[in-house]
C-alpha cells in the first residue's frame, strides 16, 4: 500500500536528539529551541517567534493574547482543522463562518466585510494547502475596522504572499510541525509576531503567565505571576528534532514540489475533458507543495475514485468536514450567509500521497488514478 503520508527523516534527527541528551538541558528554550528561534525569524522576518506544542497552542496563544471575551466574533472559514474554531471557542468567542473561494478554498475575502458587527474582535485566515489568502484586502478590511488577524499558516512553512512569508502578514501568524505537515517534530507549532506589541506577552503566557524569560535573560532579579498564562513551550528533545528537518527545509520543499509538479502536469489532460479540477495558485503566491488535491465531478464520483484507489494499492482521503454543520459548530458558532462552495468543494475534494521519498512511486499513482477515472 501507497501511503498517504509518510514522515521523512533526514537523518541527521538522532544525533541532535543525542546532543541534547548530552546537554542535559531537557525542558523548553535550551539551546535547540533558540536554534528554531532563529531559523524562524530569519526564515520568516517574524518579530518573534515562539516554538510551540502544536499550531493548535499557538492559536490558543493568540486567542489569549488578543483578549477575546465571551460573546466577541471572530471571522474564519469553515472550510478548516478544527483547532481554527476551537481555540477561539475556548475563550467563548463565537466563529462566525464565511464561505470559500471557489479557486483557492482560502476564506472568500469579498464576504468578509457584511460579516463584521459591532462584537468583531477578528478575522482568522487560514492558508489552505499552503496557498496565500488574498491578504492585502483582508488587512485593509482589518484595518478599516480596528480588527487584528490572525493566519492559521498551519500548511503554510516556505511559502510566500507577495514575497512575505506566511504567517507574518497578519497581527499573529500560527504554524505547525505535525508529522502530517512539510516540516515536522511529531508533534509542535509556533506562533509568530509580525511586530514587537505582542512579543513581550506572548513569552509571558507560553511561561504559565510568568516573567521567566526576562528572568533567565538577567532583565529581572526574580520571576512571578504576573498574568494569565500555561505551559505552550515543548521540550529540547522536540526541538533538536525540528532543527535537523528546519536545516533541510529547502530540500524539503524543492522535493515536495517536484512531484506536485508532476502530478498537475499528469492531471491537466483531465482537468481539459472537465473529469477534475486542479489546484489554482494565484500570481501572487508562491506555494510550499504542502498538498496536491483533485476536485471531482461530485461526491459518488469522489467515493469511486478513493475505493479504486484503494484497490490499487494507494491511499487517497479527503477532508474536512465543514465546522459550520458539525455538530460543535451548530451549537456555539454562527454561519454568515451561504456555504454553498464550502458544502460542495468539501465533498468533492480528495488529496493524493505526497511525501519526501515517493518520487519512485509517483508513476504508480498516477497509473492508478489513470484506471479509475476512466471508470467513473
Ligand atoms: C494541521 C492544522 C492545524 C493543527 O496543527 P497542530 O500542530 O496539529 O495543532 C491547524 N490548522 C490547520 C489549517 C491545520 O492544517
């Protein structure tokens, strides 16, 4: 069986592992953690970046550092990981829906402004597959309202918005090593901030709502509680692994690209007899390969082609289940008009294997997928 993912080591995880055991130094923000530190700043031109337990924590992170309150809204697709919804859900926040792009599966920006009422205290975006929001007009939007964003760059390592990086552009930007992500530790994230204002109490709330840092820093003679917080910080085990996967990062994504790459030179030949559509990368982005995706016909089409494929030999999934019809959803969050493409592309959408290491077997997909759609 082809998987669908398959966690790429570069080989050089064990020996930083080895090294941190050798430093003795096993909690959070040793020396590895600075090393991801600095590789996300100079990666990213982030203000500050603070390495995580997942991306879910750093959207958490964000909905504490944004002081959201019961009742307020924040603007976020429903096309999305739960965490999106959840981390703002926590601090009782109402999500208020808005439907996708029709090319991207990226919030439709053009719905976003008759979502905003006097409770808005957000907009969350979320980069799907890696692929850039239209950014400039959500900020705009923002702006002309008094609104921070927040950008679920979960998918969004190594790519690029206009040439800036993802998760950079908005107030708050979250990002995720995932094994199921292009740079990986298991599991971890990070929150960046694009400027200084929320760097000092970021650090603050990922250290139990202490002063630690400062401490550790020599900046105060001892630490306290000094606002709410929890622990968001992962161990140096997790962090020398991510160093050796952040060291081979362009590898990483100039692999993954090669066989996206092939796969929509493969898919076009489809996509021109109207049998799926493939992805759309706007000018201004430039991608990461994070995922390649095919849209089919509709939801029977999708069921045949994942069980032919499956008969194959290759796993092929499909995702998400919109949050707006979930059942969390109904109950606490708020759809802002139709869902009409979010309804339809998340039924329609299946993702095929992509991973550093299937470039041998990339034929075999394809093959695969040639059988079964000349079946549908
Ligand atoms: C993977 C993902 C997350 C969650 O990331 P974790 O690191 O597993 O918490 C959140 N949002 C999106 C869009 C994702 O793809």
């Amino acid at each position: 069986m082809i998987p669908f993912n398959k966690p790429y080591m570069t080989g050089r995880e064990l020996s930083h592992i080895a090294q941190a055991h050798a430093n003795g130094h096993l909690s959070g923000d040793g020396p590895y953690t600075k090393q991801c530190h600095k590789w996300l700043r100079e990666n990213t031109r982030a203000s500050a970046a603070l390495l995580t337990h997942s991306c879910t924590a750093a959207l958490e992170m964000s909905a504490l550092l944004l002081d959201l309150q019961p009742g307020d809204e924040v603007i976020l697709p429903s096309y999305t990981f739960v965490s999106t919804a959840n981390a703002f859900a926590l601090r009782g926040a109402v999500p208020v829906f808005v439907d996708i792009r029709e090319d991207t599966l990226n919030i439709d920006e053009r719905l976003v402004e008759s979502a905003i009422t006097p409770r808005t205290k957000a907009i969350c975006v979320v980069h799907y597959a890696g692929v850039a929001c239209e950014m400039d007009l959500i900020l705009d939007i923002a702006a002309r309202h008094g609104l921070k964003v927040v950008e679920d760059a979960a998918q969004g390592i190594m790519s690029t918005y206009k040439g800036k990086p993802l998760g950079t552009i908005g107030d708050l930007g979250t990002l995720s090593f995932h094994e199921t992500k292009n740079i990986i530790a298991g599991e971890a994230g990070a929150l960046l901030c694009r400027d200084n204002d929320f760097a000092e109490r970021a650090e603050i709330i990922r250290e139990k709502g202490t002063n630690r840092s400062r401490f550790f820093r020599g900046q105060v003679d001892k630490y306290t509680w000094v606002d709410i917080g929890s622990s968001y910080l992962p161990g140096e085990i997790t962090a020398a692994f991510l160093a050796a996967q952040m060291e081979a990062a362009g590898e990483i994504t100039r692999r993954r690209l090669d066989i996206w790459n092939r796969y929509h030179a493969w898919a076009e030949r489809y996509e021109d007899r109207s049998i799926v559509r493939r992805p759309i990368i706007p000018e201004a982005c430039e991608h990461n390969a994070h995922m390649y995706y095919l849209l089919l016909p509709d939801q029977q089409a999708r069921a045949r082609f994942i069980a032919g494929m499956r008969e194959a030999g290759v796993q092929t999934v499909f995702h998400y289940v919109p949050l707006h019809s979930a059942p969390e959803g109904l109950r606490i969050g708020h759809a802002h008009g139709t869902m009409t493409v979010t309804d339809s592309h998340s039924e329609r959408l299946v993702r095929l294997p992509l991973w550093v290491g299937l470039e041998d077997q990339v034929d075999v997909v394809m093959n695969a997928a040639d059988e079964v759609l000349a079946g549908l």
